[in-house]
C-alpha cells in the first residue's frame, strides 16, 4: 500500500466519511498525529495494493512537520 508506513513504524486509522465519498486517514507516531482525507479512488487503490501515493505524500509531509524522520 505505501511503503513508508511499515519503513517508520506509523499506526495508521482509517475510516470511511460516506458523506464527503473519502476516507479519513490518521498516522500516529511519537504522540503526533495528522488527519488527512483520500478520495475514494485513491483510497481503493491503496487498499487493493497499489502503490497509493498521494498517501505516501501525505506521510512525507507528517514526518517533515515532526523531524520524525529516521
């Protein structure tokens, strides 16, 4: 799905918003958290194993903004 989640040991939460037709994504680490919305393609992708990058983004940005990076 995205290789960074496993590579920094982020928890991951997701849920589904029917209202807004996206998925809510929360990854935690170290007590920081980021809430960030995927489209519905984007989140079908990467929940059938392809590779999601707008995620992969998303964590980039997450760990950038908490120097989490290791």
């Amino acid at each position: 799905m995205c290789p960074e989640i496993e590579r920094l040991t982020l928890a991951m939460n997701f849920v589904l918003d029917t209202e807004k037709d996206a998925s809510v994504v929360t990854p935690r680490r170290e007590g920081h958290e980021l809430t960030t919305h995927l489209e519905r393609r984007d989140a079908d992708d990467c929940m059938n194993g392809i590779t999601c990058v707008s995620l992969g983004v998303q964590i980039e940005q997450f760990m950038a903004n908490f120097e989490l990076r290791r």
